[in-house]
C-alpha cells in the first residue's frame, strides 16, 4: 500500500537539482568518501549543499544529508526547512531520516535506493512514519541508473585496491 504522502514521479526541474546533488558527490568521491551529494532546495534556488564528509571531518554524522541541512539551516537563519525540498542521491539512511524529520522538509527526492540501511522504504520505513506527526512528499528514482553506478564504481575500485 503506498503511503499517502508518497509521490513517485519525476519532473524535469528534479533533474536539475539531481545533477548538482552529482556534483557534489564527485567532490566526496575525490576525497576518498562514498559519493553521495545533497542539495537543499527553496522556491527555485540552492539554498544547501552536502556531500559526505564522515572520514575528513571524523564525525559519523556528516552525511550528505546533513551537511546540506546544516547549511540551508544557516542561510535560512532557522533550523525549520518548512517549505524547502532536498534532493540526494542515495536514499537516506535512519540518521539522516530522523534529521530530515525535524528540519520539516517538505518534499524529498532521492535518486538510487540503499538496500543496506535506506530508512524510507528499502530497511525500514523512518520518512513518513504513520507515528510522527510530519509528513512529506517523496519522490524516488531520480537519475537513479547515474547516482547508482557513482556508487557501484567506486565500491568496485575500493575492492580492487584491498585486493592489491
């Protein structure tokens, strides 16, 4: 049964923020991080930007997700996202679904799923909870075949370097 604050469409507009949620992932498959970028996005304009950045800050929390809600936060001069959308490429895990939660994002687009720890419908359903009292909008599959294969290669080159 899909949930009714479940949108599983795609609009060309969601691409474009995608592609800048790519960009960022680049920037932390560079500094040898698992590329996943994220962009905060309110009426039409970056707001927030975040890639993963656990390894070169240490600190476990620095996902992508977070990272761009920590910035929007700060050019918003609130902590409530209320009416802003957050685009990633790797579905949310847990953390960073709790984090979306209380910013109040309104609608969230993500691109490949995360069989792993995807906290909004792969391992546990934490975005859209029928116990919390937010709901958003979800949109899922976004330039999805890129932000998968983003992922899959630079796995595929880590295991080729413990191999070595």
């Amino acid at each position: 049964m899909l949930n009714e604050c479940k949108v599983r469409s795609q609009e060309a507009p969601d691409e474009r923020w995608m592609e800048e949620a790519l960009r960022l992932a680049r920037l932390a498959e560079v500094a040898g991080e698992v590329p996943v970028g994220a962009v905060v996005v309110c009426h039409g304009r970056i707001v927030g930007r975040g890639w993963n950045q656990v390894i070169s800050t240490t600190d476990p929390c620095a996902h992508a997700e977070v990272q761009a809600l920590r910035d929007a936060g700060r050019e918003l001069g609130n902590y409530r996202l209320n009416g802003c959308e957050l685009f990633v490429t790797l579905e949310p895990c847990a953390m960073c679904a709790g984090a979306i939660i209380h910013s109040r994002i309104e609608r969230l687009v993500f691109g490949a799923r995360d069989p792993k720890a995807g906290a909004v419908g792969s391992v546990m359903e934490v975005i859209n909870h029928p116990s919390l009292n937010h709901c958003m909008k979800v949109a899922e599959g976004v330039l999805a075949g890129r932000c998968m294969e983003m992922l899959q290669a630079f796995f595929r080159e880590r295991r080729a370097q413990l191999k070595e």
